[in-house]
C-alpha cells in the first residue's frame, strides 16, 4: 500500500508541474481529462467508467484504484467496452490552484494553469451531483448515467463483477432505453426521450439536455404535450450553465424567457415566474431586485389568480410588498443620514478655509 501511494504522489507531482502539454490519461491508462474521454468515447461507441475520487483525504479511493481498478485483470475484462476516466479532488490540487501567500514564485507561476484543471474537475463534480467520494459511474458514449455506485466494499475484481451483477436488471434496463432513443424517431423519438428522463435519478437530467433540446424540434405542434415540460427541463439546465459559469444574473431572464413560451400552459408559465422571483430572491436583495420579485410575482398572478401557483404568489407578494416598505425606508434613512455628513462636512471645510481673526 506504501508504496502504491509513493507511485501515486509522484505521479500527481509529475500533473502538478509546470509542463506545457495537459495530461490526459495517467500512468494506468485512466482518462484525467472527462471532456476528452467522452469525446473518445463517442468516437468508439464505448461505455465508460467513470471515478470522482479523494486519493489523498478518503480513506478509500487509492485503496480501490490499487485493489481494483488500476490493475490488468480490470483492464482486461473491461477495456474492450469501457473506457476509463478518473476525475481526483485531492487536497494538493486545491493547494496547486490557489497557493498561500507564501508559496514560492513557481507554484504562483503554475497556479492558473491548475486553477483551470479545478474548475474543470468541480464543472464534473457539479453535474454528477457528487456528495461523497469515491463515487462510480456507468456511462452511455453520451455520458448518460447508467448506474452509480457510492459505495464499493470491493477488494478485488471479482468482487467487483459480483456488484455489478447484483444490477443487472436496473442497468439493462437504462441501456435498453438509452438504445430504443437512439433507434427512434420523430414522435416515438420523443416518447422514448421522455421515459429516458423519468427513468434517470433526476441529479443526472441534466446531462441529457442535448435530448432535452430535441423534443420541439421532433414536436413542432406539441402533439405529444411534452414540449411545454422541457422548455422547462431546458431552462432549468441553462440555469445551471449560468451558475457553472459564475453567472448568476443571467438566471432570473433564463426563466422569464421560458415563461413566455407559446407552448407552455398557464401552471407552468406561473412555475417559470416563480422560479424567476425565487432565483433573485435567493439572496438578500436590492431594492432594484425587490421591485424584480414583485415584478415576476405579480406576472405569475395575473396568469391566474385562483390556481394553487397564483395563490402562493399572491401570500409571498404580501410579503415582498412588506419588505420593499422596510427597504425604501431604511434607504431613505441612509440618504438622509448622508446628506447631513455631507452637509456638516463641507460646514466644516467652509469653517476651516475661513481666515481668522487677529
């Protein structure tokens, strides 16, 4: 075990170095690089196993990565359907992405580049919904989950196959639909979409948001009643896009602009302002962004004011309302406070400038 993770170490110190060219498979021949993997992955029709893992701080990754997954017998059984992708969150890749004050002039030279790999890795962490590691997945060549697997008493391969096993039926069945959505077409592509996206943990739909994007242009006359759902489905990815990329203010219009979608009904029009006033709300906000809420509330409303969405809005418009008159007090309390300083303030530079008398 020492010496697996003295193998280990070196090989992150060789990652976290100032080399020019990204790393993309490590010395087992697992993809470091998730984008990269898939992008294969498609390109060969392969399955993958993915691992987000802690090597350094879990107490578990490096064991099942020496037991398990790094060896030939793993290889050998899996490689020719799988292609294998890690995505590590150790402590030393935080460290090498943001460096003390103190780190020396190379670690700060070397920082963007690994602040990069970070931002790449925890893109992975965000969509997979990780909250423990390590975590295994199953993939379609799309990335689709297909199983997960958050814990793995596994010592060796064997045990392994006996886990995976046990799941036979449930991943049989996500590959069966996964196939039967690649088979289809038009109106049938769609129902197979969307028994695809009941059928996955509702964590991992956002990864089907390709599919997602498909279902209008397959239902142009909302035939199946679908359409107005992922509207909906596809704002709530463009949601999180928005978040993933340090974009927060760009969230609330992804709403409004989905509640103003021709095909969608009037419950789930009230839904999209909702989510809209609820996104600005999240935080304690402006008075510009109050004036925002009881914008997106009062929209909500007027949709319809007796279903169980516009009566809910109409109580929490009772309260915004409340605190916008808190807001616009305290705010005129602040200016007011203000133009007195600034009044004793320049009464007080007219008194100094004034010249004394003898």
């Amino acid at each position: 075990m020492k010496k697996f993770l003295l193998v280990l170490v070196a090989f992150m110190t060789v990652i976290f170095t100032g080399c020019a060219n990204k790393e993309v498979k490590n010395e087992f021949g697992w993809y470091t690089d998730y984008d990269a993997c898939l992008k294969q992955a498609k390109a060969e029709n392969k399955k993958v196993f993915l691992i987000v893992s802690r090597d350094e701080s879990d107490n578990v990754s490096a064991t099942l990565k020496q037991t398990v997954l790094y060896t030939s017998e793993f290889a050998e059984k899996y490689s020719g359907e799988y292609l294998f992708c890690e995505v590590d969150i150790s402590p030393s890749l935080f460290k090498a992405a943001k460096p003390p004050k103190d780190a020396d002039k190379e670690a700060k030279k070397n920082s963007k580049k690994f602040e990069k790999i970070l931002d790449e890795r925890m893109r992975v962490v965000t969509i997979y919904g990780i909250q423990n590691t390590p975590t295994i997945f199953m993939l379609s060549p799309e990335g689709y989950v297909i199983k997960d697997f958050t814990y793995i008493p596994c010592a060796n391969v064997g045990e392994f196959d006996a886990l995976l096993s046990t799941y036979n039926e449930e991943i049989s069945g996500m590959q069966g639909m996964i196939e039967e959505v690649k088979a289809a077409s038009g109106l049938e592509k769609v129902s197979a979409i969307d028994a695809l996206y009941e059928g996955t943990n509702s964590t991992y739909r956002y990864l089907l948001t390709d599919l997602m994007r498909e279902v209008e242009k397959l239902d142009k006359k909302n035939e199946t009643g679908l359409v107005g759902k992922y509207i909906m489905a596809i704002a709530t990815s463009d949601a999180m896009d928005a978040y993933m990329a340090r974009k927060p203010e760009k969230v609330a219009s992804i709403y409004e602009k989905s509640a103003k979608h021709k095909m969608l009904t009037d419950d789930q029009k009230q839904q999209s302002y909702y989510a809209a006033a609820f996104v600005v709300g999240s935080n304690t906000p402006t008075p510009e962004e109050t004036k925002q809420i009881i914008s997106y509330l009062e929209k909500a409303i007027e949709i319809n004011p007796e279903s169980n969405i516009g009566k809910h809005c109409a109580g929490l418009l009772e309260t915004v309302k409340e605190f916008k008159v808190r807001q616009d007090e305290a705010e005129a309390q602040k200016k007011a406070q203000e133009a007195e300083e600034k009044k004793n303030k320049k009464k007080s530079t007219a008194e100094e400038a004034a010249p004394v008398e003898e």
